[in-house]
C-alpha cells in the first residue's frame, strides 16, 4: 500500500491565514507501507526545493522536514559533481563577425562549474547543446562575458539564439 498526500505548512512558517496561490502552502509526502505494519517502510517529503528520503518509521511521527537540498535517513547515498558541460555546437550565425561562445552550468544549490571549451561562430549565432546531469540552469558566455542567464530550457536538448539588441 502506498499513500501519497498533500500536507500544509507548518504555522510557524507561514502563518494560516498569510497562505495565498503565491507562498506554495504546501509539501508532497510519500509513504509506502508493508503488509501489517503500521509504520512506513519508505518515506518521502519534498517541498520548496528540498527533499527528506528515508526508509522507516522514524518512531511514528515520519521523516523530518529537510533543511538542506536533499537529506538521507538511514542509508548511504552516492554523490556526482556537477560536470563543466561540453562546448555547445552552433546551429547558424549572422556572419557579423567572430563570436566565441561557452556554457557554465549551474546546479539547484546555485554551485556553478567552469566554462565549458568556447566555440567559435561567424557571428551572434544560435546554439545547441545537451543536458548536463545535475544541472538546474545554464549561463551563456559570449566572448567570456554572460549575456544570458540563468536559462532553464526543458528537454534534454537545449537550444538557444543570441538576440543582441546593441548590434
């Protein structure tokens, strides 16, 4: 059996009667259950970009509320560092003249990585790259300079067009 249940803030977050469409009232909890056993054998919380894993009864009163990004209960939990992504790939360019351009990645606790290797295009160009595992957002550099960013594009594929309105 499993149950998946909506749970309001705490008060001593947001007061009742502050909750509006805008403040995300709210957390998602997951439980699974063994057959006979009153308490979980998983549990899960995540809200406000934060997340408890665990896997048990926690003495009846669940797991606790996440003060950090991700927290573990009772386990081991393998860490990947956030890769520099790989050099984009230009899609077009208008020609106007060399642009080099690179990617930095940047990760949901906002722990940004090196530039990825720059390319070079004739000019402000449209760019294409893949998913970085672990990224959240990209920041655009153009010529070492950010001109845009942080971009959230869904989608494994990213692509993006430099519309420089200074030309």
């Amino acid at each position: 059996m499993a149950i998946i249940q909506g749970e309001g803030l705490e008060y001593s977050e947001v007061p009742r009667e502050s909750w509006t469409g805008e403040n995300h009232p709210g957390r998602l909890r997951f439980q699974t259950f063994r057959p006979h056993h009153p308490e979980p054998l998983t549990d899960l919380i995540i809200g406000q970009g934060k997340m408890s894993v665990g896997g048990g009864g926690y003495g009846g009163g669940g797991l606790p509320y996440p003060s950090e990004v991700l927290q573990l209960w009772g386990g081991t939990m393998e860490k990947y560092p956030l890769a520099s992504p790989k050099a984009p790939s230009i899609v077009r360019d208008d020609g106007s003249g060399r642009k080099d351009y690179s990617l930095v990645a940047i990760g949901p606790q906002g722990h940004r990585t090196t530039a990825s290797p720059a390319v070079m295009a004739g000019g402000f160009a449209t760019l294409r790259w893949e998913s970085t595992p672990g990224a959240d957002a990209y920041l655009v550099l153009r010529d070492d300079q950010v001109v845009a960013g942080p971009l959230r594009i869904e989608g494994s594929t990213k692509q993006w067009t430099d519309t420089v309105t200074d030309r």
